[in-house]
C-alpha cells in the first residue's frame, strides 16, 4: 500500500512520466526497467508504444508486476537482478521501507548518512537470481533506453554491459557519490570519451536541469560539488549523434 500511494495515487503522475521519457523510448521501441518495482516506469514505457523488460528481485514486487501486466505480451516480467556476472546474490530489503532494496551491503552501510536513509532497517533477504546486461541484450535486443534504479548497485550493474546503448539512466545518492562518479567512467570507457551527454533530474520531479547536457566532465563536477545532505536523483545519459563511433566490445 505505502509503494501504491507513493507511485500511483497521484493522478497525474502517469501523464508527467509520459512526457518526460517520450525524449528517450521511441514508439515501437525497446525499454529495459531494472529495478521495476511497483511499475510506473513500465506503464509509462508501454505507454508511450515501447516493449518493456522489468528486472525486478523482490517477491511481492514481481507478483504485482504480474498482475498488473500479466495479460500485457509486451512486457516481459523477470524476478532477478542484474550484476556484472550472473550467479546469485543476497538480496537486503527493508520491511518497512519496501521502496528500497539492494544487493550492495557496501550501500546498506553506506547509506545511512543520507538523512532519507536514516530509519531504513536492513535485513538479510533471500538470494536472487543474478543476471547481466549483455544477457538481456543477447536474449531481447538493444534497448533504446534502460532505466537502473538499483540503491548503490548501479556500477555493478554497468559492469555487466560490454558495449554503449542509446540512453540510460541510473541513480545518485550524495552520500555515496562515488558510485555515480564510477557509472559516468564506465560508460565514458565504453563510447569514448565525449560521446554521451549527461544531465540530472532531482528526486520525483522529472525534469531535467539542462535539457541539452553537458560533458562527463561537467557532470562529474557537479556530483563532486553536491552538498552531503542533497537530494537523491537520477543522471540520465545519451549518445549524441554528432560525436564519432564507440568503443567495440
């Protein structure tokens, strides 16, 4: 019920995440959610005409994605996680606080000096099935964006991608900069230097502070820059068009 009120009983939640992804997934094309939770990205991917893989681990999360999507064979519903090697994994996971969950203990120790994770309580999940990236592209296609919202796991994540995609995005929490710093070098490693421009958007609020981007370095800077009791948000990349060709796998 907490997640339903947070992510769906805005009534105009469904329009603003519409307009706000329509620049990144294309009509008739490919969206990877991973970390799907309750599913408002979803409902915004397919409905702006897209295919849609969720990646989500959590029991009760999967069960309401199938339901909430099970008569929809444009969305496939996967119950794991994504890492840079599959396998299987501990998942941490919060009763009280669903909205959260990861397989870093790194974050979960971490995290805690962000004011908005202070009265998380971790507990020690079941494990989960671990998958890559590149598995999912081998198995569905390249996605025309991926959206990795995974507590402190994003890296790891990245890690188990071997070649640049279209867009993505994936999240920042101050208190644990350094993996966002980490996510921006790895995707610079993968296009070259100068092929992705970046921006942020704050928290709920879908709207990007530059609409245009800037550089990895700018966008580094600015991670670097940010107070440690700043808001969490979400850096969004793509590949700009006028740039030269990536780095092959």
């Amino acid at each position: 019920m907490r997640s339903w009120l947070v992510y769906r009983a805005i009534p105009w939640r469904g329009a603003q995440l519409r307009r706000f992804y329509r620049r990144f997934v294309p009509a008739s094309g490919l969206a990877f959610d991973v970390g799907a939770h309750a599913g408002n990205r979803v409902a915004a991917f397919r409905a702006l005409g897209a295919r849609v893989v969720a990646l989500e681990p959590q029991a009760d999360f999967v069960r309401l994605l199938q339901r909430r999507f099970g008569d929809d064979v444009q969305v496939v519903v996967l119950p794991q996680a994504l890492a840079s090697a599959p396998g299987h994994a501990r998942l941490m996971a919060s009763p009280r606080t669903p909205t959260v969950a990861t397989l870093s203990t790194d974050f979960v120790r971490r995290a805690g000096a962000a004011p908005s994770f202070q009265r998380v309580r971790w507990h020690e999940g079941p494990l989960v099935a671990v998958g890559t990236l590149d598995m999912l592209i081998a198995h569905y296609g390249t996605p025309d964006f991926v959206k990795i919202d995974v507590e402190g796991f994003e890296l790891e994540v990245l890690r188990g991608l071997s070649q640049p995609l279209p867009a993505l995005s994936f999240e920042f929490l101050p208190a644990v900069r350094d993996v966002a710093l980490g996510c921006i070098d790895r995707l610079e490693w993968l296009a070259g230097p100068g092929r992705y421009r970046y921006a942020v958007s704050i928290g709920e609020r879908l709207r990007l502070l530059d609409s245009d981007g800037g550089s990895a370095h700018a966008m580094c800077q600015w991670l670097r820059d940010l107070p440690a009791d700043a808001p969490s948000g979400d850096v969004h990349a793509w590949l700009d068009a006028r740039s030269g060709a990536g780095r092959s796998a």
